[in-house]
C-alpha cells in the first residue's frame, strides 16, 4: 500500500510517492493500492488538471482510502470536492484541504 502524492512543483512529503502528472496518478491508481491521495488541481497549461483525475476515478471506481486537496486554487478545491462528496464511496475519506501534520508525521513514519 502507497500514499500517494499529486503536484507539478511542490516537494514530495517524506513517505510518499509522487505523480508530476495527471497521467502519472492514474497510472499509479490503477496498478497500486493507495492509502493517502493528496490532490493539487493545476498541473500546468495544457495538462490534465485535478478535476480530471477526480473523473477518472469515479468513472474507473479506482479509490484511495482517504483524500486531500492541497491545492491552492479555491475553484479547483471546489470542484474536485464536489465531485468527490457527490460520487465516493461510504468508506472513502474525502478532506476539503491539505494534509495535517499529524498525518504527515505517521506517512513519514515518525508518528506511528
């Protein structure tokens, strides 16, 4: 099981994996199973954004456990949010926001 971690600029946290890319964490998505996701929604101009890997998991019923959106955009907080809250599975965690340092610590294994 991985956490996994989706962002085009920002530093990986310590105890995840890293998609770059759209593509990338569908691709990981779809061949790990994934404890953490923690969402950014703008991946760069002519790239698939967080909204769109949010589809493709409902459309895929491809779930992590428990998601976060770190990103800083408002609108695409919003949306990946709504459609997560509309769409996800009972025993699926959905976090209108970034991950708190206490889940940080135990992802890098410092809080366990």
């Amino acid at each position: 099981m991985i956490h996994l971690y989706l962002d085009d600029w920002r530093s990986c946290p310590k105890g995840f994996a890293l998609a770059r890319n759209g593509e990338e964490c569908l691709l990981m998505l779809r061949e790990c199973e994934v404890d953490i996701l923690s969402l950014d929604y703008e991946l760069g101009h002519g790239q698939m954004n967080g909204g769109d890997v949010v589809a493709a998991m409902i459309a895929e019923k491809r779930y992590p456990r428990q998601i976060y959106l770190h990103t800083s955009s408002p609108l695409g907080r919003r949306k990946m949010y709504e459609m997560l809250y509309e769409h996800m599975p009972s025993d699926v965690a959905v976090h209108n926001g970034p991950m708190p340092q206490e889940v940080l610590d135990k992802a890098a294994g410092s809080g366990s």
